[in-house]
C-alpha cells in the first residue's frame, strides 16, 4: 500500500485539501492530528450483577396512591 501526505487544513468542519489534489469518490483517506489536544471523557459504565440470578430481588413494583383531597 502506497501512502502518500498531504497538509490540509479544517474549515467550518470539513477538510480542505489543496487545491490542485482531486480524489475519486469513495477514497478512503486517514487523517493524523498533530499536536492535538482533547480533554478527557470519564465514563461511568452501567452496573452489572455478578450473578444475573438476582436480578428477581431488583423487580419493581408500582404502587398508585389517590389522592385524598380532605388534607
């Protein structure tokens, strides 16, 4: 595979590439960011059970209380 470089810049979030450089459709390109810097994503992942047999003691149960309009 044949790599070849060239500089191009970012503009309203799209690359611009050089002018006289025309790429076919469906070209795959790869993109290197020098000397970029992003700030760190935390995530939280979901809890997991470490036995999925209890999940039963996790069921909710939904209650519907009237309202009681004499308070």
């Amino acid at each position: 595979m044949a790599i070849v470089s060239f500089e191009s810049v970012i503009e309203n979030g799209q690359v611009r590439l050089p002018a006289h450089l025309r790429l076919p459709d469906k070209t795959k390109v790869y993109i290197l960011i020098p000397d970029l810097e992003t700030k760190q994503v935390s995530r939280i992942p979901s809890p997991r059970l470490l036995h999925p047999e209890q999940a039963a003691d996790f069921k909710k149960e939904v209650i519907e209380v009237k309202s009681n309009a004499t308070l």
